[in-house]
C-alpha cells in the first residue's frame, strides 16, 4: 500500500505533528513499510485459531476482602501535626 503526501498531512494534522518536506519524506517511506509488513499478515492462514483477548494466560487471584485491626479516632490523630477537636487542621487552599 502506498501512502500520498496527503495522508501524510492529514495524519499529521490528527496527530499535532509537523514535519519539515525531508522528514515527511521519510515518515512516508516509513508508513508504507509499516503498512506493507501488516499486508503480508493477510496471507497467513488463520482457519481455526481462536481471537485473543489478552497475550497472558495468567489470571488475577483475587483474597477474599477481610477486615482487619484498624486505628482508633484517637490513635489516628495522636500524631497530626495540628488537629481541632474530631478533625486534622491543614493549611486552608482555596481563598
């Protein structure tokens, strides 16, 4: 498959690209190899393999969500560096 200047372009423009008159150039050379290289996978024959839907055949193990020891009202705020009564105090953000 060959590929215009055009598509070049147009490509280019999707992309937010650009590319001087040598390196389009060479971007065009490098698309049509690009393009020609996937033809040649048409040519395989693929009767009977099954479409993949991922290249691993791992798969996630997932734990059960227990619950665990968890810090107290008092216990998390023992440490903040400034703290009101039930709340941590941090530098105000917005104006």
């Amino acid at each position: 498959m060959k590929i215009d200047l055009d598509t070049i372009k147009k490509i280019s423009h999707l992309a937010r690209l650009e590319f001087d008159a040598e390196s389009a150039d060479k971007m065009k050379k490098d698309m049509t190899q690009i393009l020609d290289w996937v033809e040649q996978l048409n040519e395989v024959d693929t009767t009977g393999v099954e479409p993949l839907t991922t290249m691993s055949s791992e798969v996630n193990v997932m734990r059960e969500d227990v619950t665990g020891e968890h810090l107290s009202h008092e216990a998390g705020l023992k440490n903040a560096p400034q703290r009101d009564a039930d709340y941590f105090r941090v530098p105000k953000v917005l104006e």
